[in-house]
C-alpha cells in the first residue's frame, strides 16, 4: 500500500452528500436510511434564511416518514417560490418520496434552488450529472454544479472539483488547479480531501513533494477516525517517510485502523506479531489478524493464515478462532 496520489476516493457520487451529513451529525448507521432524508432536506433549508416555522413542519413530516403529507407542504411552499422548498421538491421526485419518481421534474427543480445559490441542490446536481444513476452522465455539468458550491465556499464542492481537474473530467486537467481545490477543502477539515492532499504530497502531483507535509496531513484526517489515513500513518512510521522510524507509532496507527476493519492494516498487524517489531512476538494474536485480513480473498494472506494454523498448539488456534468470530469492526469512516 505505497502512497500515491489520488487517493481519488471512490465514492458514490450521489449518497457522497449523506455520508458528510452523517459525520456532522453523528447519525448512527443503523439509523442512515431514515435520517438520510430528513438530513438532505435539511441542508437544502440551511443553505439560505429559513422561513423556519413551515419549512420546519415540513421538515418534521419527513422525519416522520409522512412522505405523502411532507410532498404536499414543500409543493405549496414551492408554489410560492421558496427557494430552499425547490431543492427538497426536486430530490423528493428524483427518488420517489411521497410522489411517484420524476427525474425530469426533479432535475427541474433542484436547478431552480441551485440557480438560486442553494448549495445542497448544487452538490446534489454534481452528483447526479457525474454518476449516471439518474440520467446520462455529463460531466460538464457535473463540473459546472461543483465549481457553483466551491466558489461559495462549500468543501465538498471544493474537494469534488479539485477532484475532477486532476482527472481532466469536464474541466481541462490541471493538477495544480486540483490541488488549489483540495487544499482549500482541507483546510476547512474535510477529511476526504486531507488524505487526497496527503497523497499528492507524497507522490509530488500538483505540489512539490514533501513528505513532512504528507504526514500532517495524514495525521489530521486519522486523529478524526479516517481509517485510510491511518492505515498510512502507519506505513510512514513502519518506513521511516516524513518522520523517523517509529515502530511503536507504526503498530498503533495499524491497529486503529485494523479495528474498523481495514484488511492491509490487519495484515501488517499480523506481521509485527509474527516479526516482533513494535510488540512482542505473539503468533496466536498474529493468526486472529490474518484471520480477519484473508476474508477478501487474498490469496497471500489466506496462505499466511494457513501457515499460522499449522504452527499453532490446538488450544492457540481454537483461542484464536474463538476470539475472532466474537470480534466487530468498529464503525469505519471511510
């Protein structure tokens, strides 16, 4: 897992909007589906002076998964021109709450509220114009919508137009343009574009190379549970790249990502075990790590793991078995 620019993450372009109002809100997981929409509606009212008493009904009706009754409240408000109630109208089309799906209507709508500065309905048209889920992909409008939500300072903007000059998609590649984006984002913490920064840093893409650089970065974005990043920190401190060799520090940050379930870290992980390097030699807790790093399939570590078992006593390895099938991943940021 050497570090390389682009660090592009790959998101779905859509629900890319709800996983950032996952963060800010701390919504439980388990709980995404539901809050997801009243989230979405909400960002979209947030995004200008709220008429607070109606658009909060309204609000509160999709909250209550009252999809038909909060479909009739933003059509009236929309009717009346409120601009934040086009957003959440258009999206509400799109997907199908509580109206039978338009995406013609839906795209209509979210451009009136984007037309109008809405920067949840512009994110939400990026998406749409670079996904195809909706409509054919375009990724001139998708770039043209992003840049809209950059310009007012937005950070998912930022990072997703920094994003789609690297790639050359709807704008003319410019990676010094890209970086000028992301850093922009990053600065504000989005976590997202702190790894992708990181990377390019690493690699010297768009930024002079600097791997002290990298590693600040890298550790913004892990010290706020970024399980990429890390899964680098680790790397970095295990090679000494930025910093001065740092086993202890190397095996540290590989477990904090090994414990949300990133399989290079359980693997490196596992090898500190069986090399002793930042801990002692344990072959038992290096087995419970391949154990869970050969669920991917990985050829390698699945003979890793094999040759683990056989060096095992039988009461190592039904300890080992025991203890993984009763270990969960912590809940992963990315």
């Amino acid at each position: 897992m050497n570090p390389s620019f682009v660090v592009i993450i790959e998101f779905n372009e859509i629900t890319l909007l709800f996983n950032q109002l996952k963060f800010m809100f701390n919504v439980k997981k388990s709980n995404m589906k539901s809050n997801s929409i009243f989230l979405f509606a909400l960002i979209l009212t947030l995004s200008f002076p709220v008429c607070a008493q109606t658009l909060e009904q309204a609000n509160a009706q999709l909250k209550r998964k009252e999809y038909r009754s909060a479909y009739s409240s933003f059509r009236k408000l929309a009717e009346q021109g409120n601009s934040q109630a086009w957003g959440t109208l258009g999206w509400m089309y799109i997907n199908g709450i509580g109206v039978s799906s338009d995406n013609t209507k839906g795209i209509s709508w979210l451009k009136r509220a984007a037309e109008q500065g809405n920067i949840g309905a512009q994110l939400y048209l990026g998406g749409i114009f670079l996904s195809s889920t909706v409509q054919p992909k375009d990724v001139n409008q998708s770039a043209f919508w992003y840049r809209k939500a950059a310009e007012q300072g937005d950070p998912i903007g930022q990072l997703k137009i920094g994003e789609l000059y690297a790639k050359g998609e709807g704008v003319e590649r410019d990676l010094q343009e890209a970086m000028l984006w992301i850093h922009r984002s990053a600065t504000q913490g989005n976590i997202d574009a702190q790894v992708v920064l990181g990377g390019a840093y690493m690699a010297g893409e768009g930024v002079l190379k600097d791997e002290q650089k990298a590693l600040n970065w890298y550790i913004k974005a892990a010290e706020q549970g970024h399980v990429k990043a890390q899964s680098q920190l680790g790397w970095l401190y295990a090679n000494g790249r930025g910093v001065v060799q740092n086993l202890q520090n190397s095996v540290a940050w590989f477990k904090k990502a090994a414990d949300q379930g990133d399989s290079y870290s359980q693997f490196m992980l596992a090898m500190a075990y069986i090399d002793g390097k930042g801990v002692p030699r344990d072959r038992q807790s290096a087995y419970f790590w391949m154990l869970h790093a050969s669920i991917n399939g990985d050829q390698l570590f699945i003979s890793l793991r094999d040759a683990l078992e056989r060096s095992l006593t039988v009461d190592e390895r039904s300890n080992a078995q025991a203890a993984a099938r009763n270990w969960k991943p912590k809940s992963s940021m990315h």
